[in-house]
C-alpha cells in the first residue's frame, strides 16, 4: 500500500484508486453471496450471515442489554451533524467507568483507521466499521457479522453514516456507498474520481425532497472537491449530485476534514469543514446550494492544514446568538469562529506536539473538550480559557466521546499507543485504563447500547461496557 497525503494527514494506508468517471451512477441489484467454494468473496457483494467470516470472541446475550437502561444510536461520526460528541445514555459514569469491561470483540482481518457507527436497523442494532478493503456489520450484542461488503476498489478509512435504512461510507477510490443497513445489499454509489477520507454527513434536505449526504474529496492531478449527493429514497434521483464545491482559495485544493452540518442565520443551514495544506482554512457553505457564506484561514504555514472535523455550537448557546464553530488546526491552535460570519471569538494554543492535531471536540454546557497530540484539554467554551490539561504525555488522534448522567459524566479517548481512557469530565481525573492494542488507535470511540465501541489498528473491534 501507499502513503497519501502524508504532509495533510498521519500516515495513511491506502490502495491505488480505480475509479470510473467522476460523478458516475452505479446502481446495483440484489446483494449475491460470496463464493463458498474458494473461500472468497466477489467484488462488490454483500456478504449473509451464515457464510466464513472474521472471527469474533465473548458475545454473552445474558448481559446484553441490561435492564432498565436506556439505550440511544451513534449513527455517524461525532454522533450526529453537527459533530457534539455527546451520548445522552447513563449507563458509564463517574461511578461505574472503573469496572468496564470488554464485552465482546471480533477480528475484522486488517487495521481500522475507521470510527464505529451504531444503528438500529431492521429493528436490530448493529455496529458498522470497516477494514482495509471490506465494510462489516455486527450485532451490537456480539456474534459473528450479519453481512460484509467487499469494496471493488481502494479501502474504507472514513467512517460511516446510517440513515433512514442506508449505511454510507466512502472509499480511498474515490466511491461514496449507499448500501441496505440491514442485508448489505447495495443501493447505489457515486464516482468522485478523487481519494474520500472525510466521513459522511447525512440530513433530510430541507426542501422535503429526501436524505442528502454531504463528503469531500483529496486532490489528485486536480482540486478535490465538497459534494452534496441524493440519498436512496430523494425524489431528484438516488445517488446523483446536488453540487460540488471546488472553489478553492489555494489550489489544488481538496479536505479530509468530516464536514459537520448546522443552521446558520436566516435559518440556511450550512456545511463546515475545514481544507488540506497550503489552503489551511475553515470552509462555510450554503448547504442547499453550495455557495461560500465564509472563508477563515487559520494559518500560512507549512502543514498547517485543518484536518480536524468541527464542531457546531446551536444558536443561542452560551450566550452566542449565531452559534458557534469549535475547530482545531494542525497549528495547534483551538479556535472559535462566528457561525454566521466565520469572524473569531477567541482561539486558545495548545502546548506545543509533534504530529499536529486532527481530532474534533465535544461541546457539552459551557465547556469544549479536546483530544491532541498533547494530551486532553478542558476550554471554556465562551472565553477559550483552560480549565483543566490531561494525560499530556500521550497522543490522541481520536475525537473524544462524552456520556453518563448529568454531574457524573465521563469522556472516553483512545491514544496512539493503544491505551484506553475514562476521564471525569469535572477534574479529568483517570477513572479507568487498560492498554488493549499496541498497534494503536486511530479511530474514536462510539458510545452506545450501554457501552462503547472501537476499532484499532491491530483489526480488532472492541466492545466495553461496565457489568451488569
């Protein structure tokens, strides 16, 4: 495999990209299964349950679910569009993140870079994350996979995005996925032409024609691009484009930045992200129509790209009428930016790291919570100030995730050197630890049916929940 975008991003693993032509609609079919006889699966197929798959460990369906818990999905990146990073279930807290245990685990056959998605779908839940070149679906309780999905071309490295019946992720090939949450079967795909590292956004449009899905492209030997694309179900046509933003203040341009998604003034809902090096912006779109609303250069130097995905503050929250874009550059610097104007209210340095930061924040009352190469921080989400600075000698690539009841909330995190932590969202005192994976973790962490769930890069998907 190949490094791409080393200078923009860590080092990434990456197949060469065959792709069609750009903005290319391939609807699918019925998903087939894969060959038995030879042990391999055919390109492009879903996989049913049933059939040799990667092996899985300790699923015990006399802990799962617990009584009287309540249980909430994580169905994209960050939790929802606008990126908050906030579970709303109680079930880890201050009081029981020191007991987690693994609940169960399943080899997924390669390393992860991708963060889990968490869905009920067809009336069952289940956990979506993929591998190298395959995209898997497991029971969220444990068990072997329901179905998996052999990508043609190129591996899945963002993380995926479930919605109304629909699971989306895309591919280092330059291919956008929709395919049947529950069986795997394909739906349609659409052709970027363009490496697809940023994770998918999904919303119902606001025109009430349908789901759109909003990602963004790499450049090649052109810019790359933001895309708004119909969803399965949009009455413009599945998988076809809306628009395409490729109006760069620097070219090429492109982001591997996951767009995050809110309402801006004027109720015109906008799309954020930020763009890869030397453009080193953050990027404010009209999210109907693709137009720029605003442009805010974080810096002029050299790898100094924004690769973090934002995070949306709702208008009126924390005393900010037009709500607020919380984003961390590779600079090292935190800042907050006007939502309506992309003006900035304060931006915070953070001590000083190696490998730049790249991890989005969770915004929960009036604090932001921010994982770095330098550990963990706690910011004053109205003045920038540091409450509190964490585990500073470890590196987190990770975008934390927030849950427990309100006074007893915890912030789960997972570092490059594959450790996992609990930390009190109060005092970010360590509640819990333990180093499963010396390969490390790129992916975040994704709170859900009593627990959380991360992949790592030793192609391992875990499960950790406290006991019942």
């Amino acid at each position: 495999m190949s490094k791409l975008m080393q200078q923009s991003r860590p080092a990434l693993a990456v197949a060469t990209a065959g792709v069609a032509l750009a903005g290319a609609l391939a609807v699918a079919g019925t998903a087939s299964a894969a060959s038995r006889s030879g042990g391999a699966r055919d390109a492009g197929m879903a996989k049913p349950l049933g059939t040799a798959g990667p092996t899985h460990a300790g699923p015990d369906s006399r802990r799962y679910p617990r009584a009287g818990t309540a249980f909430s999905d994580w169905p994209m990146f960050r939790a929802d569009p606008g990126h908050s990073g906030i579970s709303p279930e109680t079930a880890i807290s201050t009081m029981t993140a020191p007991s987690l245990t693994t609940r169960w685990t399943a080899r997924l056959g390669t390393p992860s870079y991708t963060s889990p998605a968490v869905a009920t779908s067809g009336g069952q839940a289940l956990v979506y994350a993929g591998a190298g070149s395959h995209f898997y679906a497991y029971p969220a309780g444990g068990g072997a996979a329901v179905w998996s999905y052999q990508l043609p071309a190129g591996v899945a490295e963002n993380s995926p995005a479930v919605a109304g019946g629909v699971v989306y992720f895309g591919s280092t090939a330059g291919t956008i996925y929709a395919l049947n949450a529950s069986t795997g079967a394909p739906m349609c795909s659409f052709s970027t032409g363009q490496a697809v590292l940023a994770s998918p956004v999904v919303v119902d449009a606001s025109d009430g024609s349908g789901p759109v899905v909003y990602d963004g492209t790499v450049p090649s030997s052109v810019s790359g691009a933001e895309y708004a694309i119909y969803g399965p179900g949009n009455t413009h046509g599945a998988c076809t484009k809306d628009w395409e933003f490729t109006s760069w203040a620097v070219t090429p341009g492109g982001t591997w930045s996951s767009p995050a998604y809110g309402m801006g003034a004027n109720r015109v809902p906008l799309l954020v992200f930020g763009s890869k090096d030397r453009d080193d912006s953050v990027y404010a779109l009209n999210a109907n129509t693709g137009a720029l609303v605003w442009r805010y250069q974080t810096s002029t130097a050299a790898y100094s790209d924004v690769g973090a995905p934002p995070t949306i503050s709702p208008r009126g929250r924390n005393g900010f009428a037009n709500g607020v874009v919380y984003v961390t550059g590779k600079d090292k610097i935190v800042y907050a930016l006007n939502l309506a104007t992309g003006a900035l209210i304060w931006k915070h340095a953070l001590a000083k790291g190696t490998n730049g930061d790249v991890a989005g924040a969770a915004l929960v009352g009036d604090r932001i919570y921010v994982d770095s190469d330098t550990g963990v921080y706690a910011l004053n989400a109205t003045t920038g100030a540091q409450v509190w600075h964490a585990l500073s000698q470890a590196t987190f690539f990770d975008s934390p995730a927030v849950t427990g009841p309100v006074g007893r909330q915890v912030l789960v995190a997972a570092s490059t050197e594959g450790s996992l932590y609990t930390l009190s969202l109060a005092t970010g005192a360590t509640l819990w630890t333990q180093k499963p994976d010396n390969s490390g973790f790129w992916g975040s962490p994704a709170v859900s049916q009593g627990g959380f769930y991360i992949a790592g890069l030793d192609g391992v998907l875990r499960d950790f929940a406290p006991p019942s």
